[in-house]
C-alpha cells in the first residue's frame, strides 16, 4: 500500500483480504517479517522455497497499522510491490467493499505488460534460463 494518498487512497484492502506472501530474499531485506512470525506455511521447505505468509482474506497483514499505513513500506515484500493500484484485482477489491474505483495508471500497467510478455517469451525460448 503507497504512502501516497494519491495514488491507492489508503484503503489497504490489499493487505486485509488478499494473500500476502513473503519469500527468504523479502525476509533478508526486511528482518522483521520474519521477527513478527507471521503465519507461516507448516512444512518445512528449504530456505529458497520457504514462505512467510503475511495476511489472508480475514486476517490482515500484521504490518498494517491502525491508519491503514504499511509500516514496512520501504522494505516490503516484493509481491506488495507488484500489486499495482489501479490494477483489475485492486479494482475488484474496491468493487467488492463499495469504494469507488482507484485511479488508474495505463502507462504503468502498458509497461508491465510488455514485459511480462518479453519474459514469458524468452523462458519459452530458452526455459533452462
């Protein structure tokens, strides 16, 4: 959620009804997620695999505070930061709770799309990559 009002209006909706993961290079960055001991996933996986779960629909991320603010925004994992306000689930999100849409941002979500495509092309290309 962006600290920037301007942009996703603070609703954090988000982080209170999304599926909020962290994985070990998110934990390296930001030490408190893995601190706070979020829910975590019960098997045990190797460390590259390991998943720090933050929130789930009903239980909202425990680094929302009270006024809807990300206090680990700096550093926050990086699914958090590729979920784009404006985007059709933040939409949805919005839809669903009765808040008028966000504002939406064509020039960012063009540009993720070109390079989702140009990534997808070259793993097909080249899958060992």
């Amino acid at each position: 959620m962006s600290e920037n009002p301007g942009i996703c209006d603070n609703c954090a909706l988000c982080c209170q009804h999304l599926v909020v993961e962290a994985n070990a290079i998110d934990v390296l960055r930001e030490p408190r997620i893995d601190a706070a001991r979020p829910l975590r996933k019960t098997r045990e996986l190797s460390i590259l695999d390991a998943c720090w779960i933050l929130a789930r629909p009903g239980r909202p991320c425990s680094f929302l505070t009270p006024r809807k603010r990300c206090e680990i925004y700096p550093t926050r994992p990086n699914g958090c930061v590729a979920f784009l306000p404006g985007s059709p689930k933040c939409q949805e999100l919005r839809k669903e709770h009765g808040m008028p849409p966000a504002a939406e941002r064509p020039g960012i979500h063009r540009i993720l799309t070109v390079i989702m495509k140009e990534a997808l092309a070259a793993e097909l290309d080249d899958p060992g990559v």
